[in-house]
C-alpha cells in the first residue's frame, strides 16, 4: 500500500505506530488489537500491516489516526468477525480491471448504472473499491461512460485519418423517439474494422436535408473530411436515400441494413414515414457525385433488404397468395390460445413466431416449421376446424420450395463480412436455382423481381467495380460488362487511385481463413456462371505498366470457379507482390458493404438499453453506452487511458 494514498502526515510516525501494534512472538510477530487476532506476519511489512488494521480493526485505525479517518457508518461493517472456517482468498487485481469491469456491465451486458450499488455487486466490489481508495455509484459510473466514449472518439478519429470509408446508415423509431446510427468500416491489412460513430437522436422530422445535416455534424465530429467517404450503403427508403444526394453534394452517404434476418430484431416502432419509403422505394432511383476530385460517391442499395423487396413484391403480386398468407398467420396466432396449450404442450410441438410485414424470413421460417410438424397440425386440424390447414399445405410446399435459395442468399448477405462481389454471387445463385424449378406458382415473379431489383443494385458503379476486380465475374471472354462499360470501370478506378494514393502504406500480415460457400448438390453454380458469362480463354497480353494498363489486364485473369471456396481479399492480397496499387484499390472497393444488417444489429442494441423501464435516459446518454458497447474491441485500451490520466489519490 503506498502510505502516501490515504494522506498520512508524517510515514516514520505512522510507522512507529502500526510497530507499536505487533509484539515479537516465537517465528514472528502477532497483531495485538484484540485477544483472537489469528494475524501473524512473518515479518514487519508496513503496508501489509497498516491494511490489516485498517480492514480489521478500523475503530483503532481511526483512534490511532494512521490515515484518512474511516466513516462511523463503515466501521461495524469493516470490524465484522468472519464466521469460523469461512474460507478467505487474497487477491491481486488492479484498478482498471475494477472500473474496466463496472464499465462493462453497464455497456456490454445492458445492465442499468444503478446495477453498481446492487446488494450482489456491493458484496463483491466493496473490499476492492476500498482497496484502491476508490468511490464508484450509479452517478460518477456514468460519468466515466461518458470519459470512456470521449476516448473512444478519439481512437477513430485516429484510425480514420486519412483513409477511404465506407459508410452505413439507418433510422429508426423506439417510444416517441427517433435515432440515426451511422457506423464507417475499411480494411486494415486482411481485417474489415467496423467502427460505430454514433447513434445518435433526432429532433426533427426526418427531411433527407436534415438527416443531411445531421451526418455532416458526426463526420466533422471524427474530423472525417468528404474526400475519404468511398460509398454509402442505406436501404430503399426514400428520405434516407435522397440524404445521400444531398450529402454527395458536400461529401458522402452512408446506409445499413436489411430486416430479413432471423439474427436482427425488429423494430415494430418505426414511424410512418419510414413505413411508407419502405413500401415505395422502388421509384426512387438518383446518381450520386462527390464535388472533390471528380470522385463519385455512391448509394449502394442494401442487398438483403432488396431480397426483402423481391419477397414482398411476389406476394403481393397475386391476391390469392397474399390471402393465403393471411390465413395461415391467422391459425398461427390462433394456436397460441388457452385451449389449445395442453395439446403443443404433450406433444412437444413449437408453435412458429408470428411475422410482420417488413421481416419475411419470419415467413420463410414459419412455414418451415409447420410443414416440417405437418402430421401434428394436420390431426389438431381435425381435431379443431379453425385450425384446419389442410387447403394451405401445397401453398406452402410451393412457398417453401422457391423461397429456399432467397433465404439462403439473405443469411449469408448479413454475415459480418460480406463483400459485394460475394452477395452477388449469392443473388445469381438464388436465380438460377429458382429458375431451375419445373413447376411453381412463385418461379416466373421471383425472376421478373429479380430482373427489375439486379437492374437497381447495379446502377452504382461502385458495385459494378467490385464485380469487375472479382475473377469469379470478370475473365478472359467474359461477357458480364460491354466494352464501354469495361472502359468507363476502368477510368473510374484510376480517378479512385488518384483519391487514395496519398495514404500512408500499411504492413500487413496473411490471415489463413477463407468464406466457405455455400452449395448445393443439385445446382451447379459453375456451369451457371459459364451460361450467363461465357467459358473464358487463357490468352494473356504482354505485361502491363501503367495502372490504367494493369486494370485493362484484369478482363484477361483466369477464371475462378465460382463454386469453390474463394476469398476475393485474400486473393487481392496474395497479388500485391506484383502490384501494390490494386491491392489499395480492392481494400476500398471491397470494403464497401453490401447490406445494413450490422447497423440493425445496432439497433438491436439500441431496444436492449432504451426500454420501457429506462424510458428517461437522455439521448446524450444512450449514445455514450453504446458507443463503448458497440466499439467493444475498444474497451481495454480506453479504461487504460482513463485511469492513466487520473490523478493520484
């Protein structure tokens, strides 16, 4: 113990006095402030000894005054006799693993700031606190969440400096109150870094100018110039997209994700004006350009929710479908009455999760789960005619059978990485096997969808890009791009080098992971591929220079079989040896994101900490926790920093 902590006035007083204390006894010392003092130090250590007297005996610890005087009210609790055998450990733990570990239980496990005065948590944190001269309770613990967000700010704004982003955004509604999260991700060597800049609340109605305006605020909050904003993937919703013009304006946009993923939650709270651009993005279609460097930003349409769109748009195509569908989620609800429990119960039946509208995996999946307990629910429909399914069983084979490759293709779109040559891949494969399928009721309008939403994914150039760079799409004889659009990929990605060659080369190390793909041993997807593009040639022409030639060179690579594993990152890597240049160049196109599935899970997030029991937390608040949650890898170094600049006690 450092006897300057607890502010002693004089250490050869205090000294004298705790010696006073101990008397000599054969092997050792013994502590003399009480007849059934079992202390017995070997020998004299000051600091031992002073913090047995002063959580032992702190009645004698303040008469003898060998430090900060102990309050009346911690005295009895301090001077308590343990029970005889219980069993006592001496710990080593420092200071930043107590606060680090209150900060976390706030942030990463959604527990309340009033979690660190609960009974449980006092009879375990107490001793150390008072170890460590430390005071933390449900008022300071948020201010040090506030600290600990402050320098987490200041970490990406480190990271961030002077590299190209790609940006996510999304909004949503919770309670009467709306937020915004924007979250920027790029690689660093083999490793996609995703950083949250914030979710923060809105006041005003949500105008793509003042949603504009609100993501300028945040980038100049991280010092994020215009020039650096690479692409920015939203969903379909109209103010949402119509922000990204405007900021292209000035600098860039950004979107997020899909809600048809069994792993994001819903959010049942979204306000009426998101409901309506869900429903009716597809008439908005816009170019986006970035006013610096002739550099153009653009607004990538999240892939799964358009898989989304393509579902809602089949369903809705035919009224007898979407009435089938109503019918069957009617009987779903139905099942979970009083009357029918004792029946699922004895059976170990699950009853499915009844969907919404905007979620149609939930769809997929309860489907799934009454055909796959067809025979139950068969026999209870006999046993109860409002449960009779028994015109909707080929209605949801057909169903079953035609959504599958979509849902596949969803699953796979919201995995933390995903570049957008992979999704495409995925949303060719969906095609093909949907295609492939003799006679279904959903075959000829999942493809007519599938024709018109290719038609809106591919408009930006910056996805065309990342197919052009992926020898799974662009060979020698492929025929995925014309020749004038080969050449417009090809000048935009010298204009993109030009924007980027000024960072600051990074050393990077091999990561042996590769995506696995996902197959299907009735469909191959290679012999697919060579019908859409061609079979590809091996003819090579003479080695390039310039990087506008290296590019040029890319449409002359050897194919890659589409159905093997392939990691295009890794690929790119592995190419860097003979050249550095497009190496930097797959880092930004790849690093664009392909869904908002990750800023849904922020939202998740989001529902975990504003509930209806923290329904008073402040906006200002809400951001900072879920800055350190969502930045978690952030964590150790932050608390470092943060008790590193605390003066000592």
């Amino acid at each position: 113990m450092n006897l300057s902590i607890v502010g002693r006035e004089n250490k050869e007083n205090v000294s004298e006095k705790v010696r006073s204390v101990f008397r000599t006894e054969a092997g050792g010392l013994k502590c003399g402030l009480g007849e059934n003092c079992q202390f017995r130090p070997k020998n004299f250590i000051l600091t031992n000894c002073l913090r047995h007297i002063q959580n032992i005996h702190p009645a004698s610890y303040n008469v003898l005054k060998l430090g900060k005087q102990i309050p009346e009210e911690k005295i009895a609790e301090r001077g308590k006799k343990r029970p005889k055998g219980e069993e006592v450990v001496t710990a080593r733990v420092s200071k930043r693993k107590v606060v680090g570990g209150l900060i976390k239980i706030v942030t990463c496990h959604d527990a309340p700031f009033s979690a660190v005065e609960w009974e449980g948590i006092r009879d375990i944190v107490d001793p150390l606190l008072s170890a460590l001269n430390l005071t933390i309770n449900k008022q300071n613990i948020a201010s040090y969440v506030k600290d600990a967000s402050n320098v987490i700010d200041g970490f990406i704004s480190e990271e961030t400096k002077d590299s190209m982003l790609s940006l996510k955004l999304d909004t949503t509604s919770k309670m009467n109150r709306s937020v915004m999260a924007v979250s920027v991700q790029y690689y660093k060597d083999l490793q996609l870094v995703r950083r949250s800049l914030g979710i923060i609340e809105l006041y005003e109605k949500h105008t793509a100018q003042y949603l504009k305006e609100k993501v300028e605020e945040l980038l100049d909050k991280f010092g994020i110039k215009r020039w650096q904003i690479y692409s920015v993937t939203v969903d379909n919703g109209r103010n949402v997209v119509k922000s990204v013009d405007l900021l292209g304006e000035t600098a860039c946009k950004d979107p997020d994700d899909s809600e048809s993923s069994p792993d994001v939650q819903d959010n049942s709270d979204e306000n009426a004006e998101d409901d309506n651009a869900f429903f009716h993005c597809e008439k908005i279609t816009e170019e986006y350009q970035q006013t610096l460097s002739e550099h153009k930003v653009d607004c990538i349409r999240c892939g799964a929710h358009t898989i989304n769109l393509v579902v809602n748009d089949v369903t809705r195509e035919s009224e007898e479908n979407d009435e089938s569908l109503k019918h069957i989620i009617k009987i779903v609800k139905m099942c979970r009455k009083g009357k029918y429990k004792q029946a699922f119960k004895f059976s170990k039946t699950p009853i499915p999760n009844s969907p919404n509208k905007t979620r149609w995996n939930a769809v997929y999946m309860m489907i799934y789960v009454l055909l796959k307990y067809k025979e139950f629910y068969s026999n209870i429909g006999l046993q109860y005619d409002e449960l009779d399914l028994s015109h909707c069983w080929q209605f949801m084979e057909e169903y079953r059978e035609a959504f599958y490759p979509l849902y596949l293709a969803s699953l796979i779109s919201q995995q933390e990485e995903c570049p957008i040559s992979q999704f495409h891949l995925e949303w060719l494969k969906a095609y093909g096997q949907v295609k492939a399928l003799k006679s279904n009721r959903f075959r000829d309008n999942i493809l007519l969808s599938m024709d018109k939403r290719q038609k809106t994914l591919m408009e930006p150039i910056a996805y065309r890009a990342a197919l052009y760079m992926d020898p799974r799409f662009m060979y020698s004889g492929s025929e995925l791009f014309k020749r004038e659009e080969k050449a417009e990929i090809v000048k935009y990605l010298v204009k993109l080098w030009n924007n980027i060659n000024v960072n600051r080369p990074e050393t990077s190390t091999v990561d042996d992971n590769q995506d696995t793909a996902v197959s299907n041993n009735s469909f191959d997807i290679n012999d697919y591929f060579t019908q859409l593009f061609g079979e590809g040639t091996s003819t090579r022409s003479s080695k390039p220079t310039s990087l506008e030639e290296k590019l040029l060179q890319i449409q002359c690579q050897d194919r890659v079989n589409p159905a093997e594993q392939f990691n295009i990152i890794h690929y790119w890597y592995a190419q860097r040896v003979h050249e550095e240049r497009l190496w930097k160049l797959a880092k930004v196109v790849y690093a664009a994101a392909s869904t908002q599935a990750a800023v849904e899970r922020d939202f998740s997030a989001y529902n975990r900490i504003f509930t209806n029991l923290r329904n008073r937390l402040a906006g200002d608040t809400i951001e900072h926790v879920l800055k350190v949650k969502l930045n978690k890898d952030l964590i150790e170094p932050t608390i470092r920093e943060i008790i590193q600049s605390q003066p000592a006690n």
